[in-house]
C-alpha cells in the first residue's frame, strides 16, 4: 500500500521534493524568497541547465530558506516543474507543502565520499 507521502513526493533529474506538512512549513524560521511565479530549483554546474518551479500566479507559491540554506514551498495551485532540456515536465498537486533536498551520491571507490549530484 502507498502512503500520501509517497504519492506527494517529487523527483526531477536530481532535484527532489518531499512533501511535508503545513504546520511543518509554517515553522520553518527564516528568509522569504521573492519571485515572480518561477524558482530555480537547481542549476547544472556542468551544462548551465535549470529545474525550475512554475506556477501562473506568483501568489500561490511561498518559498522559505531557513538558516541552513534548506528550501521549502508552500504551493496552492497545480506547478509546473520544468528543466531546460532533457526531463519531462511534471506537476505537483495544489495545497502541498514541501522540502528540497539536493540528490547526493556515494562514491564507494573513494572511500564512500558522499558529494551533491552535478548535472
């Protein structure tokens, strides 16, 4: 059987968003980002590539960073997530709240070095 979580979670490329609770997101101290309706979620260190986050009105997206850099969305309408060449675009359902976490890898010939996935 799967859970709401499961069904909320969002993976793009290396860009992942799981989905955490309202309470959860109005607790979260610290910066709110401005934005025109679009977010960069990541962009490609490599290849100059961007995931990014839409909605059609700026005022349904709430985007927070907190003190140690983590990103969180507050999203009430159906968004878009799009890349800049090579994934499908994806759509979240509206009224979600979530955390990004960047994708890591474990380099298990150098000793299992964890480092973030670059594009």
């Amino acid at each position: 059987m799967t859970n709401k979580k499961e069904v909320l979670f969002r993976r793009h490329g290396d860009v992942n968003l799981f989905p955490i609770t309202e309470a959860e997101f109005s607790a979260v101290q610290g910066e709110i980002i401005k934005h025109n309706g679009e977010h960069i979620l990541a962009r490609g260190e490599a290849t100059g590539s961007v995931h990014t986050l839409k909605v059609k009105n700026p005022y349904n997206l709430e985007i927070k960073k907190d003190i140690f850099g983590q990103t969180y969305f507050s999203i009430s309408e159906i968004a878009e997530i799009t890349h800049t060449t090579d994934h499908e675009i994806i759509r979240t359902p509206k009224n979600v709240w979530y955390k990004q976490i960047q994708e890591r890898e474990k380099d298990w010939f150098a000793d299992g070095v964890t480092r973030k996935v670059i594009d």
